[in-house]
C-alpha cells in the first residue's frame, strides 16, 4: 500500500490522452499592460498551455450537473481546518498545447504549438440608443486556433474507504463527456470558445492496484495487464447527479449580402478584411464569432421585449396597456464623461430579466448575477483559403511595388482565386457635400465574400440555468428566432451599408419541450406554446425597474 501525505492510496486509475480544439480556446494569462489584448496562459518556457486547475475546475463542475449544491467532497476535496479538510482524489496535470501527438522519451510533448499561430478575437459593445460602439467596451482577446491538441493526464486516486468501481466509473463518465464533447475549458464559452473532443486514439487507460504484492509488482514491471478498455470502467453507476438539460437549435441559412466581421488589423493593400480562423496551419476560412452572433440575437431580443412592453424610448417612466410599470431606456446625458456612458450602456444590457437570463448580466450589482444561458457557437464558411493565397492579401508577404504615392494593388492572379472562392475586392467612396466630387482621403476598399457558403449557425440553452425562469426564456427566444426567419436581424458587420442579409431555410429544435426533433413553425404551433405563452403574459404583467 502506498502513502500520500494525509491519506493512504490503494488503487489508481489512469488516463492518457488527446483532447483536440474544435473552437478556438482562452485561458487567461498574465498581462503587463491594460492596452493590450487580453493574454492567453504561458508556461515558464514560454509555451501556451491550460493549467491544470482549469481542467479540474470544469470537471469539477461538470460533475455536479444539474445540482449545483453537490460538493462530491469524497472525490474533490474540501477545503477546512484540522481534520475537517481533505485533497482532492483527482489529480489533472497541466496541458500543454502542441501540433501533434508525438512525445519524447519520458512521455512529454514534442511539438509546442508555434505562438505565432495564435488568432485574436476582436469585441465590441453596440449602444442600445445611439447604434454605435459603445465608450469603454472594445476589447479583444488572443485565443488558440482550433485544431490543436492538448494533452490530458488525470489520475482518480482510491484509498481503503472509497469505491474502486465507482472511481473507475466516475473516470469512465469524464471520458465519455470528453469525447461527446460536453466539456468546455477556458473563458467566453457562451460566445462558443473553448470546445474540446477526446480522440479515440491515442487513448490509454491503466488502473493500478497497491495494496497486494501483486499489484505493486505489476505496476514497478508495467505490465500490459494493467492496461484496460474505456468501455470495461462502466461496470457500475458513477454516482454522480442529473446531468443538465439542454435545448439546442440549428439554423439553416445562406447569405443574400456580404456577410463578415471586419478583421483587426486592416490589410496593406486592402483596408477591410474579413476575420479568418485556422483549419489547419496551412489553410484559413472566414468565420462569425460566436459573441457576434450572440450580440445580434440579444440587441433583437432586448427589442422583442421592450416592443412587447410598449415602452417609448425618451420617457422617463410610462405605463403600459396591462398595467406593469416600465422604465425607460437608461442613457447618459449629452456631454457626461465616457464612465457616465458605459454605465448607462451597462444598465441597458441588465434591464430585461428575460433577457438577463438568456443572455447573462453584464454588471457585478445585479441580483442573481449568473452567465446566460444561451451559447452561440462559432460559425466558420465552407471555403478554404491557402495560407499563402492570405499572406498576399492582408500584406504579410510584399506585393509589387506600386508607383511612389500610390497603395500596391492586388495582383490579378489574387484576385482570380479570390474570386474562385466568392470573395471580390469593391473600391468606395464618400462623396464631398459641398463639391459632389470625391472627398479629400475618403477612398477605401472592402474585401466582400460576395458569394461564400456558411455552415448552419448552431445554439445551445441550458434550461437547467434558466430555472424557474424557463417558460418566459423560451418565450423570447422562439419570438427572436421568428424574426430572424422573417429577415429582421442582420448578422456580421456593416448591416447599415448594405451587409448582414440573410435569408432562413429552415430552423429545428431538440431537447426541453421538443424531445424529438422539431422545425420552428411546428414548435410555434405545437401544443408546448400554451404553457409557454402563458408565461410570456404573465412575465410581461410584471414591473421592471
């Protein structure tokens, strides 16, 4: 039998993997300077990488599912005085993120992703009055690209008191979870960051016994009879809590405008690019960010409910058809600092309780404060651009050079495969009011994917979090995703000049009321809607501050 300080250990079961990104990943780091995009973690060689606390602290909470007072003090540990305290049984290593599997002699990683290879990830708030960016909410954040591998270690640690099997089946559920995909690391996982998916291989399990001659002997030789199948670690129940209920939607859709994000910085020869993520190191798509897609569908949902309260915007308080008192728009005087505006901002966005509760709060002062339920994933083009063909477009590679005073052009081989991949170069210009000629400094160019193909935009909500919450959520919800079907909300960029059209063919919905699959019109109509618009009535009859 062996000892570890405070406890004995008399089995351990053992998992050795891969976990690779499906979106893009950000787990804070240290930052020197405020004007700066927000860091991801490095290790003391410079490397990126995910602590091992994060690992173990989404774990963690996966593990209590839909209650959240489950401590699982017997599995993680609980912090107290004396003898009342005790370690967690699990323990997660660091992981460092690499490019591929390979490791070297005493199983560390190879391959350290190269750090130029980071994407950023650009935010803005959008003024609910003005329509424009809001003061003191633009901010980015420097994330790790999709398809990069991290390395997982986890160790579930037994001693004489504990259930052998149940460790083995709590380490088979987290697996499970891992592969299925149901466990995000990191920050902004509601704007669809921090997806990972366990590979299947390589994958290697090990469950080691200490407490017999035997065992011990088996595990000094490594012996293959240690090694066991994923599958032999549900023999029993992993007693652990419900897990969460989701409803997840899909929605098919296809550009009748250019629809893009601008990129951060501008191109050398081009002055608007649209933002890129990697599929791989050598080739690039264009995607939506997840926290784009989630900022169209609150600004509409904040119009959904204020239009269905009557309230008029410049009134400082008014009462509506039903009754319910309704404050007005909150909006900072004409001349009051920046702080005055984005305080005001702030109060627009934690109003609506509804909308709190899907989307989430945005000041520390709310009552009930908690991240919204709703998360929009990433939604990335169904094109793939060559890393070189970029390289000349956004002008990390040098163009021909172009007469002194003039911006060098793209050259027309560029432009051909530009356009093979539905993207063309348009050329504007604002126009004097006094002259009618072309205003001094006021030529620009738009790199505008004309003609690009998306994947389906795919959300998620967890009605769990919602709560009692639930019917009156799910009311906005279906109301927004309505509106979307009719053409009313823009996505992307630039949705005043012309972008962001789009048109819906088809929008389903599973999990929640809707267990079998369903489309929006038969959602709309089915019998769920009663109980769900009776909510929405009532709801509205209430006051809101």
């Amino acid at each position: 039998m062996t000892r570890r300080t405070g406890r004995h250990v008399t089995s351990r079961v053992r998992a050795r993997g891969w976990l690779r990104t499906e979106s893009p990943v950000h787990v804070g780091g240290l930052s020197t300077d405020p004007s700066e995009p927000l860091p991801i973690a490095l290790d003391g060689l410079g490397r990126p990488y995910v602590p091992g606390t994060t690992l173990a602290g989404v774990l963690r909470s996966w593990s209590r599912g839909a209650d959240p007072d489950a401590l699982l003090h017997d599995l993680w540990g609980t912090a107290g005085e004396d003898s009342e305290g005790g370690a967690s049984r699990v323990i997660v290593a660091d992981a460092l993120v690499t490019s591929d599997t390979r490791l070297d002699a005493q199983s560390l990683p190879l391959s350290p992703i190269n750090r130029a290879l980071m994407e950023f990830r650009p935010s803005v708030g959008i003024d609910r009055v003005t329509g424009t960016a809001a003061p003191e909410f633009l901010y980015g954040r420097q994330v790790v690209p999709a398809g990069c591998l991290l390395r997982l270690e986890i160790d579930i640690e037994s001693a004489a008191d504990s259930d052998q099997a149940v460790d083995e089946a709590r380490m088979g559920a987290f697996l499970a979870a891992l592969s299925a995909g149901e466990i995000r690391i990191g920050a902004a996982t509601g704007r669809g960051l921090g997806s990972v998916r366990l590979l299947d291989d390589p994958l290697e399990v090990v469950v080691e016994r200490f407490d017999s001659p035997q065992g011990l002997l088996a595990v000094l030789r490594g012996d293959a009879v240690r090694v066991r199948p994923e599958a032999s670690l549900s023999a029993v129940a992993p007693q652990l809590p419900a897990r969460r209920e989701f409803l997840h939607v899909q929605v098919v859709w296809r550009p009748l405008a250019p629809v893009m994000v601008r990129a951060t910085p501008s191109g050398l020869s081009v002055d608007t690019l649209p933002l890129t993520t990697r599929v791989d190191q050598r080739h690039l798509t264009l995607v939506l960010p997840g926290g784009s897609l989630k900022g169209a569908l609150r600004a509409h949902a904040e119009f959904v409910e204020r239009t269905a309260r009557f309230t008029p915007d410049g009134v400082p308080e008014t009462t509506a058809s039903h009754g319910a008192s309704v404050a007005a728009t909150p909006r900072a005087a004409s001349g009051d600092p920046a702080a005055g505006h984005s305080t005001a901002f702030r109060a627009q966005l934690d109003q609506l309780p509804a909308v709190r509760d899907l989307f989430g709060a945005a000041r520390d002062d709310v009552k009930d404060r908690r991240a919204g339920a709703l998360r929009a994933e990433e939604c990335t083009a169904l094109i793939t651009i060559p890393e070189t063909l970029w390289r000349a477009v956004n002008g990390a590679d040098p163009l021909p050079a172009a007469s002194p005073g003039e911006r060098a052009e793209l050259p027309e081989a560029v432009r051909d495969r530009l356009d093979d991949l539905g993207m063309a170069q348009a050329d504007h210009v604002a126009l004097d009011r006094w002259t009618g000629g072309a205003a001094d400094g006021r030529l620009f160019s738009v790199l505008e994917p004309h003609s690009v193909e998306w994947e389906p935009v795919r959300l998620s909500i967890d009605l769990t979090r919602l709560g009692a919450g639930r019917e009156r959520a799910l009311a906005l919800l279906l109301l927004t995703l309505r509106d979307l079907v009719e053409g009313r909300i823009p996505l992307g960029a630039s949705v005043n000049r012309g972008f962001g059209d789009i048109e819906i063919s088809e929008i389903t919905l599973i999990g929640g009321p809707w267990p079998t699959q369903v489309k929006l019109p038969e959602a709309l109509d089915g019998p769920e809607i009663s109980t769900i618009a009776r909510a929405w009535t009532d709801y509205l009859a209430q006051e809101v501050s």
